[in-house]
C-alpha cells in the first residue's frame, strides 16, 4: 500500500463516517450507524486475525484491549439490533470513537510518509 492509497483510504472513511453521522442524526439514519458501527468492528477484528503478531509473545496488550473494544462493539450491534434499549447508547459511544479514530487517522497518514506500509 502506498501512502496516495493509505491518504485516500482514510479520507474515504473519514467522509463516510461524517456521511453517517449526518444520517444519524436525522432520526431514520440509525440503522445506518449500527451497520457502520459492526462493519468497523468486524474490518477491524479481521485484520488483526490477518496479523495475529500481537497476540504471541511478548502480548501486545494495547492491541488486546483494542481487540477487546472491537468484540465489545459488535456485541452492542447484536444487542441494538435485537431491540435493547441500553444499546441504543452504547452504540452512539462506539460510533463516537471510531468517528474519532477515523479523524487521528486521517491527520497521522496526512502529516506522516511512511517508506513500507504492508
């Protein structure tokens, strides 16, 4: 992956999480943040199980605690999904922090070049 890919990954996601927050936020556009929400998770957890370094020895505890976060938000999907009301703020916490980590991760692959990605 070069760093023209990496740039426009992140603004791809950075607009689409901005495109589902505006739908978010106009009362119909709840289903849209739950499948966001559980495809970030899900992307997230597969690429970790596609690169499994951090789960050897010595354990990368960061990564298994944003591991940990990650199931904990599918979890709330599944609970949004199945119609329990605490989950219908929870999954607002999460959207809210990937929302965020699509933004640290716009201003990181914008500010940085990095010689080898992947």
């Amino acid at each position: 992956m070069s760093n023209g890919q990496l740039d426009l990954l992140v603004l791809v996601l950075l607009g689409l999480h901005l495109a589902v927050l505006a739908l978010g936020l106009m009362r119909r556009g709840r289903p849209a943040v739950l499948w966001l929400s559980g495809g970030d998770a899900a992307a997230a957890l597969a690429s970790l199980a596609f690169h499994p370094m951090a789960f050897r020895p010595p354990v990368d505890w960061p990564m298994v605690a944003f591991a940990a976060f990650e199931i904990a938000v599918l979890a709330v999907v599944v609970m949004a999904v199945r119609g329990v009301r605490a989950a219908n703020v929870a999954i607002w916490l999460a959207f809210t922090a990937h929302l965020v980590g699509s933004g640290l991760a716009v201003a990181f692959a914008l500010t940085f070049k990095i010689n080898r990605l992947f």
